[in-house]
C-alpha cells in the first residue's frame, strides 16, 4: 500500500477566513471515506493540527470543495466544510460566507468560468443550503483582481471589492425565514426567561441582547472563552431555540448533534470598545455591537460572512431583537453597519413586510476581498485516513 495519498489543492483567502480548495473529484466519493482524507488533511482531531495544513483555528479550519454545477442556473457548485479541530466530524449542514466570496476569483482563476472584464459575474451553487448566491468579480487582464481600495476589517490592507448578493439564500435549513413564525420568542432555562430572534437567512442564527446573557456585548473572543460559565451558557440558549424548531430533541443534545449551526450572536446597542486586535470601534461609528459563538465554545474572531447576511436580514424585521437595538435614522437607512470581534462591517438589506405580517428578502448584499494564494499538492497518510475513527 502506499504511504501517501496526493491531493492537488488551493489555499484561498475569502473575507476574514482562510480554506483549502479543492475540487471533487480530488476527493472519494464515498462519504465515510471524504470525511476521513479530509480530517487526515487538516491534521485533525488536534487542537494545534500539526500535523496537517489546519491552521488550528476556527477561521483557517475552512474547505471548499468546487465542481461543476449541477443545477442549470449556476456555473459552479461549492460545497462547504467546516472541519473540527477538537473532534474527528467535518460540519456539511451550513455555509461559510467569507469562503463563499473566494469561490468565484478562484472559479475564474481555475478556467472553471470565463473572465470577462470589468467584472465577472459567477452563479454559485451553495450546495449545502441548495441555494444560489451571485459574485461579482473584478477582473483585470483576464485574472481576478487582488489589487484595490477596499478594507475590511480584520484582514491588512486592500484589495479588490467583490460584491456577493445573498437575497435568495434564504430558509436554506428550516424552509422559512422565521422558522417559529415570529420575530421574537422566549426560551426558559433554569428559571429564567430569555428574548430571542431565529433567522434563517445566510447561514440560521439565534440573536439574544448581550444584557440578558450578563454580558456587555463588547468583550473580547478571549474574554468569552476564558469564561467556562458563559460560554455554558450561549449554549444552553442556543440548544434551547434548536429544540424549539426542531432540530434536536432536547437542547443539550445540540452542542454534538449540530455544533455549527445556529449560530448565537449577542447583540448591544451601539458602544465604544477597543477589539483583541488593538482596533478602535467608536459608538459613532456603528449603529449596534455583535458577537458570534458556535463549536460549542468558540468565538468568531471576526464575524462570519453568511452570519452578516443573517444580522443584516435580522435587522429589518420589525420586533426582531437587532432591529428593536436600532434608531430611527438607521431604520431608514438601506446600509447598517455593527461592531464584531476585530471592528466594523457594514451590510445591504432590503425587505418587505407582507400583509400576513410575514417578509420578504428584496436585497441582501455583502462586501469582501479575496485571492488565491497558492496552487499545490498535499500529501496525508493513506494509514492515518485507514485508521480515522469518525465521531457519530
């Protein structure tokens, strides 16, 4: 038998996350055995994944696997990985946005999509949520632009603006944009009550006011996971709104049946706080404040893409938890931007309210940079994938 497997492969930077990129037929098709080689890539189970191309942290645990579209309306399909560092499990039931706004520069740098210039437009089968997302892509000399005037905070520099429109991504996990119906219910734990909203938008997130939790809604990722109570906590609330929609029977059962997703974001008014980074927020400058937990105990250093689609949604329905947080002037206003872990991040949402006091997404745009930053081969022990032993 051989002692290595090789697998071609890119690393791609997308947003705020970093991913492996590869395309499928790279991998097995059997599912037990994909999950397998993948794991036995990244290095994982290892907290530090030494051993692999991981980079031992949620943000660079990232993968991206591309292939041809199956669907008529899209040019390429892209399926999302969220691979453990702790446990041996590869999440396939949500979506990374910041990855997602590196499919389309990668799309077109790998021949999968022809570039055309100025900007290219890429249909992407988000194959997890069975849903389509539109990239723009600037592209310069027949290559996706790297070069530009746009930031995003947490990540140096400036790059090239891609434009991501998410407006059809919605109900990708429960069918409906307010799985319960309502844009604010209650949970109750250990005698006490808690306000929460359940978007399903981008990627399903929980959203409970950071008061509620004991929290500011400004601390640092470290602050949080440092305290074991706290983090206890988000994920009760969050196991309590997925036994509320169904997704497990009881909520402690949540934090190993569907570690990923929802996501449970804290949410504050607007505040002045110094990040982990050394980045100064400014009150004036955000119109509220936002933290990401999921894994069980992890913190977004920054904030998921797909989770700013979903705050972004959240937002502008009326009783939700993050539009009660809002003034009147943001209210009005098309763009919003929030505070998370590393600074700001602004959002485009649109929607309209139904006559059944149901919504409809109109608008939802998101921003990012990306770049391929390198093509290669990777090499992982056939005995290593041989003796996995997934977590079920």
């Amino acid at each position: 038998m051989n002692q290595s497997k090789a697998i071609k492969l890119s690393i791609v930077r997308g947003g705020t996350s970093k991913a492996l990129f590869i395309m499928e037929n790279q991998l097995p098709q059997d599912p037990v055995l994909r999950e397998k080689t993948i794991l036995a890539l990244y290095g994982s189970p290892d907290v530090r994944q030494i051993d692999g191309l991981g980079g031992g942290d949620l943000l660079t645990s990232k993968l991206a696997i591309i292939g041809p579209p199956s669907r008529s309306d899209a040019d390429v399909d892209y399926t999302f990985g969220q691979v453990s560092m702790d446990e041996a499990f590869v999440e396939f039931n949500s979506n990374c946005g910041n990855i997602s706004a590196g499919v389309g520069p990668f799309a077109i740098h790998a021949g999968l999509v022809r570039a055309v210039e100025p900007v290219t437009t890429v249909r992407i089968h988000l194959v997890n949520l069975h849903k389509i997302m539109i990239a723009q892509v600037p592209v310069v000399n027949g290559e996706p632009a790297v070069d530009g005037d746009f930031a995003i905070d947490g990540v140096p520099g400036t790059g090239a603006k891609i434009a991501l429109d998410w407006s059809s991504v919605v109900g990708g996990t429960t069918g409906k944009l307010l799985p319960t119906g309502n844009p604010m219910d209650t949970v109750e734990l250990d005698g006490r009550t808690y306000h929460i909203s359940i978007v399903d938008a981008g990627t399903i997130s929980v959203f409970v006011h950071a008061s509620e939790l004991g929290m500011s809604g400004t601390e640092t990722p470290q602050q949080i996971e440092a305290d074991g109570e706290l983090c206890r906590l988000l994920e009760s609330v969050r196991g309590k709104a997925c036994e509320l929609i169904g997704l497990v029977d009881d909520y402690r059962e949540a934090v190993h049946k569907t570690p990923y997703l929802p996501f449970i974001c804290p949410v504050t008014e607007a505040a002045d706080y110094t990040c982990f980074n050394g980045t100064q927020v400014k009150a004036a400058d955000i119109d509220f404040a936002a933290r990401l937990f999921n894994m069980g105990h992890l913190v977004n250093k920054t904030y998921a893409g797909s989770g700013t689609v979903c705050t972004g949604v959240a937002a502008r329905i009326r009783g939700s938890v993050v539009y009660d947080l809002l003034k009147d002037d943001a209210k009005a206003r098309e763009t919003l931007c929030f505070g998370h872990s590393s600074g700001r991040i602004p959002v485009e949402a649109v929607l309209q309210e139904d006559a059944d006091n149901g919504w409809t997404v109109k608008k939802v745009n998101i921003f990012r940079t990306a770049r391929v930053l390198m093509d290669g081969i990777a090499y992982v022990r056939a005995s290593d994938i041989e003796n996995k032993q997934l977590r079920r």
